[in-house]
C-alpha cells in the first residue's frame, strides 16, 4: 500500500485510501474508479463529473500505479 499519510489534501488522501482499499476486498477496478468518483464529488459537489474522473484517474495512477510519493495537480483544497 501507499503511504498515504504524505498526501497534503484531505480529498485526496480519500481517494487513494477508498481505492486501495476496496480493491483488497476484491472490488474490480472500474466500480473501485466509480465509487472513488463520487467520493471526489462528495468533498467537491461544484466539481463536474469529467473534473472528478480526471483529478480521480490521476490520483490513482500517480500514487497507486507507479507509487510516486511527490505531491501531485489536482483540486485547491487543503
């Protein structure tokens, strides 16, 4: 797993988790990006759905996928 507690934004670190996490318990990969969508959508309802897929799958891909640690682009929030 990643070290999440090095993410600064509290969405993000959301995120990262939820998917991690559901994908332990066997989620397949596109309901685990679904519910991690509205998750995104939940702490940015102003966010659109396409924002939140993008700001999503980059998340996923940065820290999952290639387990980078450093901070990424995405929403302004702390």
């Amino acid at each position: 797993m990643v070290e999440t507690s090095q993410i600064a934004r509290n969405c993000e670190r959301a995120v990262v988790t939820a998917y991690q996490e559901l994908k332990l318990v066997g989620t397949n990969d596109v309901s685990a990006f679904n519910a991690c969508t509205t998750l995104y959508r939940i702490h940015h309802p102003e966010s659109s759905v396409n924002e939140a897929r993008r700001l999503v799958s980059e998340w996923i891909d940065h820290h999952v996928v290639k387990k980078e640690a450093g901070p990424t682009s995405g929403c302004d929030c702390a």
